[in-house]
C-alpha cells in the first residue's frame, strides 16, 4: 500500500492501525507534503517500533 496515496480506511485496514493512527498518517502526509521512505512512518504519534515492525513491510511510498 502506498503510504502517499492511501485514504484512511485503507489505512485502519493495517495491522495494529485503526481509525486514529489512519488519520494522524494523512496529517503527517498533509504537514510534509508527502513521505519520502517508509520509516518516515515512526515520525507518526502512535507508531512506535513494534506497530512499525507489523507494518512495515506493507507500506511503501512512490
């Protein structure tokens, strides 16, 4: 899933990222333009490394 183009229910669909993570990663992306690599993610409130861990590897950005 593209991290830059992903609405928020495509988001709260992630592992361990419901309604509110989903909405604070289109705010991140919104303040920064966009994300730029995948661990940008951590940057998130609420991501910390274990929910980065369940995630990373179904995220990407392009």
């Amino acid at each position: 899933m593209n991290l830059n183009t992903a609405d928020a229910s495509a988001l709260d669909a992630l592992p361990g990222i419901g309604p509110v993570i989903a909405n604070r990663i289109i705010e991140w992306r919104t303040e920064h333009s966009r994300f730029s690599r995948v661990e940008e993610l951590q940057e998130v409130a609420g991501i910390g490394p274990a929910l980065f861990e369940k995630v990373k590897d179904r995220v990407a950005v392009s």
